[in-house]
C-alpha cells in the first residue's frame, strides 16, 4: 500500500494554511433571498485529513426555511415565473462562467471538506459547470406537443413550473449534486430551497454566493443545517410543492412519508450494492482497473460503487489476484498532493461504520487485502482506510448484502449466466451495475436482465448530464440529469380549444 511521502506536522500545517486561504474574506452562511444570514449557533465544518474544523458555518432551522420558501415564493411570482426560455437560458450560463471563474476555489474546498483528492474533486466542480450549462442549453429545445384529436378541436400540451421546489442533496458530491438538482430546476422554471450536508456544504454556499447578481434574489436559497431539523422543515413544507432527495435509503422513506401526508411528488435517489459480471472473455487489463475504479474512486463513498464483483469461475483466481494487486496501488496520503489517489472517509461516524463493517467481514468472509488503517504516522490524525477486499463471500453475508460506503470490496464466483444474473439482481437494491465482456450480443443481453436503472460496460462512468441517472427497488425512482429531470421539475398541462365553424 502506498503512501504520500510527508509527516503529520508538515500535513496538518498546510491545511491550516489552506484553511484560511480558503475562507479568507467569506462568510459562510445560508443563502436566502439573495443575501448572505450568518447570524445563529454556528457547527465547525471539519477537515477529514486532520480532524480540525475548516471554519464553523452558521446552523439554520425550520423559521429559516419558513423565510427562504417564502422569499422564493414572492420571487416566483414576482416575475420569475414569466421569465422566457431564453432568460433562465441566459441567467444558468452567466453562472456557470461566474463558477467556472473560481474552479480553483471551489476545487479546494471541496477538497478539504470532503477529503477528496484535488484531481477528482477539480473534476466534480467542472462537472457540476458542465451540468448546469446542459440544461441552460437543453431547456431552449423543450417543446409540447399538438394532438390530432379532431379537426374541430385543437389539443395541445405544454409544460409549467411547479413553483417553490426543495432539494435535499448528499456529502459525498457536495457541489456536482447541488448542480445535478439546481440546474433542471432552475431551467424549468422553479425557484429552488436547497439543503447541503452538514458535513460538506461550503463549496455549495460559496456556489451560490456567486450567483449574487444574476438570479433575482429568491430564486436560488442555499440553507446549511441538520438534516432533523433542516432537511425535515424542508421536505414537510406545505408550501414546497415538489421534494428531490439524495441520500440513504432510510432517510429516503422519510422524506416520502412527509411529501405523501400534502401529495407532493418526490424524485428519490438512493442507495446501491451494485454488481460488476466479469464473464469468462473479459479484457481483464481493462476490467480490472475498471471494478476497482468503481470501488475505490472517492473512498468508496459513492452510491453506485462497483461493490460486488462477480467473476466467472474460470478466471476467478487470476482476476482476483490482479485485483488485489490494483487495490495495493493506490496511494493513501494528503488530498491536496496530484499524487495521492486515495484520501481519508469524510466523517468520523463515517470511519467507524467502515471499520466495523470491515471487523464484520473478516467473520464472514476472507480478507485478501486491506481491513486496517495505514502505517504512515503522517496520515495517523484522519480518517483514513486501506483499500479492503474480501473473498469467499455470499448474498447472506453482511458484507456481501449491506451498503458499506467505504473502499470495501467482495468477489463472489459464477458458474453459468443464469447463477451470474440470480446472484446481481439478488439484492434490496438496484442502481448501477457493471458487465466486462468483449461480446456485444452478452452485453445487450445482460444488459437487459439486470434489475438496475445504470448499467456500465467494461469501465466505471462516466457519468454524463445528457442521460439519466437514477435507479429501481429501494434505490429509488425518478431520474436525476438527462432530459428527463427537465420533465421532473414540470408539470404537464393539456390544453382543449373547441373550434366552431368560421365565420365571415
């Protein structure tokens, strides 16, 4: 197992330092109504390298989402809800400039927060730009639709806002995920009361903060807080008429409780143990590296990591061995260095859920790689894991059945296609899934027999706002990006024009 070359004085020095480049000169609070509220008990905001807080950011409640619900309402009906196509077109992409101006900043607090290394949290923030440019271009091509009913009726459809809508998004891609729920339902129209993570949520205030100036104020309200208290006054709103939540499945049934009791629609994402079937033709070069960039990529803190490898028994040993040597490559270290690939889990209470996951599997199952915390003394204050994989384990087994979220890998073995497909679908999940194989007829064929709403084929992503993301079972329902989001942040209204016979 790698390791960064550097001691814990000179790491925990520099991310002071970084600290207070990062917050220099900004007041990290709730955004409502196009102003900053930095007033109330504030929570430190910790670094995962170091166990320190970066800065402490002002606590909201549910009297703060009672003033941004009805500030967005006032700016909804104050005029956002005539602004053209064109305008909302224009406003997103004057903000995508604005945050492609400050990829740097972002980039870096995101790094701290979430303890990402810099090149993969760099490469969120250009995709959370990327998405919201999508959808400043897609939502210029939306059209209705004429229904040849009759030639004395001229039916058609059209689409409309729903007015004041609530977003919920996750600590694991901060500002990509704001993105992925902001930019569809600002270009539909809507304006937006979004709760980040307490954990991670100053990229996402700072996002919003530079949106001063180019959304009237009301139209995008960012409000940091617990999810109790927060996240709740949010979803049971009665005046947000639409909720979109990311998170854990158990939080996710709660959010659907709340939304049902007022008959708000939900669009929910949530979470995976999602299968990669390495069938017995795979590139195993290609493969390989492609099931461990799906489990190990961002600490394993992603809901559609590749955490269950299913291999063909006929090259089971070689795959394995080849993994466990990919798993051992990755460099554990401080996530502000280019080379380090792999940083610490984002919380403590995070940390400890892994590691008592991992204490579980090596009950159960037989650990091949990993299963501790590194020997570097440098990296001894954060939150760190070895790359963990275990073998000869089953659908019955802890490890092998519950959402980890952590660098944790499991490889089961098949003998034919059918125990391949009964062993991925075997699951409360299904979100993403993975095929390795260099025959096309057995990925259309897999393809279509997995029960999940991503299937990736002998890579890991990417993950692209032109399509739809989301997944089946209590992974959720509805779509986050593609076009689809646009139709999720809609309502769909028909239009009856009962045409007499002209007159002259």
């Amino acid at each position: 197992m790698g390791s960064s070359e550097a001691d814990s004085s000179t790491i925990a020095d520099r991310h002071r330092s970084k600290h207070r480049e990062a917050t220099a000169d900004i007041e990290f609070g709730a955004w409502i109504d196009g102003e900053r509220r930095t007033d109330g008990p504030k929570r430190g905001v910790e670094d995962p390298v170091i166990g320190e807080s970066i800065v402490g950011v002002p606590q909201c409640d549910a009297g703060d989402v009672d003033d941004a619900v009805d500030a967005a309402w006032d700016a909804f009906e104050g005029g956002w809800d005539g602004a053209s196509v064109r305008d909302r077109s224009k406003r997103l992409f004057e903000w995508a400039d604005a945050l492609a101006d400050h990829v740097e900043e972002l980039t870096l607090l995101e790094c701290l927060d979430c303890g990402k290394p810099i090149s993969q949290a760099r490469g969120e923030v250009e995709g959370a730009i990327d998405t919201l440019e999508f959808y400043a271009s897609a939502v210029r091509a939306q059209r209705g639709s004429e229904v040849p009913a009759g030639d004395d009726l001229h039916l058609y459809t059209k689409q409309e806002p729903y007015g004041v809508v609530g977003q919920i998004v996750p600590w694991n891609y901060p500002l990509w995920a704001a993105a992925w729920k902001l930019g569809p339902a600002l270009a539909a129209g809507n304006a937006c009361v979004l709760k980040p993570a307490g954990d991670t949520p100053l990229s996402t205030i700072r996002a919003a903060q530079l949106s001063e100036g180019i959304f009237p104020g009301g139209v995008l309200n960012v409000l940091p807080g617990s999810g109790s208290e927060v996240g709740q006054a949010v979803a049971g709103h009665d005046d947000v008429r639409k909720i979109s939540f990311t998170g854990s499945t158990g939080v996710g049934s709660g959010v659907m409780h709340a939304a049902a009791d007022r008959v708000a629609p939900v669009t929910l994402e949530l979470g995976g143990k999602s299968p990669f079937v390495v069938f017995p033709d795979a590139d195993l070069d290609t493969v390989v590296q492609s099931v461990a960039d799906g489990i190990f990529y961002s600490t394993g803190e992603i809901c559609d990591a590749f955490s269950r490898a299913l291999v063909h028994e006929s090259i089971a040993d070689e795959f394995t061995e080849r993994f466990v040597e990919a798993a051992e490559s990755y460099v554990l270290g401080d996530p502000l260095e280019e080379e380090t690939t792999m940083g610490p889990l984002t919380s403590a209470s995070q940390f400890e859920t892994v590691t008592e996951y991992i204490e579980t599997g090596k009950q159960e199952a037989e650990l091949l790689c990993g299963g501790g915390t590194p020997d570097d003394p440098a990296l001894a204050g954060g939150h760190y894991v070895e790359p963990t994989v275990f073998g000869g384990v089953t659908n019955d087994t802890t490890v092998g059945s519950e959402e980890i979220f952590g660098p944790v890998q499991t490889i089961q073995t098949f003998e034919t296609y059918d125990e391949a497909i009964e062993l991925a679908n075997d699951t409360q999940y299904g979100l993403a899934s993975g095929i390795g194989t260099e025959s096309t007829s057995l990925v259309h064929q897999t393809a279509d027999d997995l029960d999940a709403g991503l299937v990736y084929v002998n890579e890991y992503g990417p993950i692209m706002p032109d399509a739809p993301y989301g997944g089946f079972k209590q992974s959720g329902f509805g779509k986050d990006l593609g076009l689809e989001a646009l139709d999720h942040y809609q309502r769909q209204k028909s239009v009856y024009v009962n045409l007499d016979e002209p007159e002259l």
